[in-house]
C-alpha cells in the first residue's frame, strides 16, 4: 500500500477520495445485479451515493437490459474518477 500511495500527501488524498468513490459506485453495481434488498438501510445509503457520484452519466447508455444499463451507467463514472485520478495524482507528485 505505501508504493501505491506513496509521495506527496495530497495526492495520496486525491488517490483515496477516488478510489472510495469508484468503491462505492462498484458496489452498487453488484447490488443492483444481485438484486440486494433496497430496503436495507447500507443498500439505501450505497445507492443515493451512487446516484450522487454518476449524477452526470446517468441515462447516459440505454440498453433495454436493466443490468447492463446499470454496468454502463455506474461503471463509467467509476473508470473515469481513477483515471482523471492518477493523472492528477502523478501531476501533483511531479510537482
């Protein structure tokens, strides 16, 4: 863990905040294809999060599939928060 975080704090920060979104956003994936119960107060809490975190891909991708609407939907945004991530983590540790 210390080579994957290692260098300048903030980005160390950036890294985190990033992965615990893309986290989240995964996770909701595997609720909604494993159909979790949405009364549950984590799986409750997962998915406004989600819905928070993916607000501007949403309904972005539109297959008829339910599942896959949902792998698209919530699984860009998690690609594109590590991506922009690291690229701005290896900016902030070059400077």
């Amino acid at each position: 863990m210390a080579r994957r975080y290692g260098g300048n704090p903030a980005a160390v920060i950036i890294l985190v905040a990033a992965d615990i979104a893309a986290l989240i956003l995964l996770l909701w994936i595997l609720f909604f294809v494993f159909d979790a119960n949405r009364a549950n107060d984590l799986v409750n809490w997962v998915h406004h999060s989600a819905d928070w975190l993916a607000g501007w891909s949403r309904d972005l991708f539109t297959p008829s599939n339910a599942k896959w609407r949902t792998v698209l939907n919530y699984g860009l945004p998690a690609v594109v928060y590590l991506v922009v991530a690291h690229a701005v983590a290896g900016r902030v540790n070059r400077a």
